[in-house]
C-alpha cells in the first residue's frame, strides 16, 4: 500500500506542477501540499483498528537512519473497528452496511450476484444510500461482483 500511494501521490504532484507552472529544475524551493494517505480496509482478514505500513520496509537494502520514508495509515473499518469514524462519516457507515448485508448473503449459500443484487435491494428499500444506489446501481453491481 505505500508504495501504491507513493506513486498515486507522485502523479497527483506532477499534475499539480504542471498545471501551476512550476519549474522543479530551479534553485528555488517549491512548495507542494502537504500529503496525508490513508487506507480504508474492510477486507475479511483480520485487522488492527489501525496500522502505520512503510515504504522502507519494501526496501532491498534496509535503510538503519530512514532518510526517505513513506507511510500508508490503515484504517479498518470493519464492524468493532474505529466505529467513532463511522459515527462521524455517515456514507462511510452506509456503504459498510452495504457490504456486511453482501458478506451475510454470500455467507447464507447466495451467489455473489443475489448477494448484491438483494443488497443493493435491501438498502434501497431502507433508504441507506438510496440516492447514490438508484443512480450507480449497473456500477456497483459490477464493481462488487468483479
């Protein structure tokens, strides 16, 4: 994951450094925003509440004095895990209600497909992301089977 987000990040300044014509060769400091990763996790392994991965440790070479390091802060945002974030960030909260309904209908003997097919159904009747669920339905169904 930092090395993903590593690279994400490098495309986002290179955008950024194009679209504010900066020169990156010069001898003047560049300032660029501030970057912050984080991970949501809602994979079925099991995880801590929340994880700091580096990039170093990906390194061949193990760096003792870090002089370049990237992280990747994890947020587990399976049942039991950081609900206080999930409290406070409302589609957050309903799109894990989404896919715990999905994993307690595969869970039943469902295909993947009835799963969230009576998923989505069952949100939408219960109003949890109805706007977004009527709108993107075809994308979540493929996004979730796939």
């Amino acid at each position: 994951m930092p090395l993903r987000g590593f690279m994400y990040f490098g495309q986002l300044y290179d955008q950024y450094i194009k679209v504010n014509e900066l020169n990156i060769y010069g001898r003047k400091l560049i300032k660029i925003p501030t970057p912050k990763y984080v991970v949501l996790y809602n994979g079925d392994a099991e995880a801590p509440a929340r994880e700091v991965l580096r990039l170093s440790d990906a390194f061949i070479n193990p760096v003792g004095d870090y002089n370049f390091e990237w992280t990747a802060e994890v947020l587990n945002i399976n049942p039991d895990r950081n609900e206080e974030l999930l409290e406070k960030c409302r589609p957050l909260a309903d799109y894990m209600f989404l896919v715990n309904v999905i994993r307690a209908n595969q869970k039943s003997g469902m295909t993947i497909e009835d799963a969230v097919h009576n998923a989505v159904k069952q949100c939408i009747e219960n109003g949890i992301m109805k706007e977004f669920l009527v709108k993107h339905e075809a994308e979540v169904y493929s996004l979730s089977i796939y």
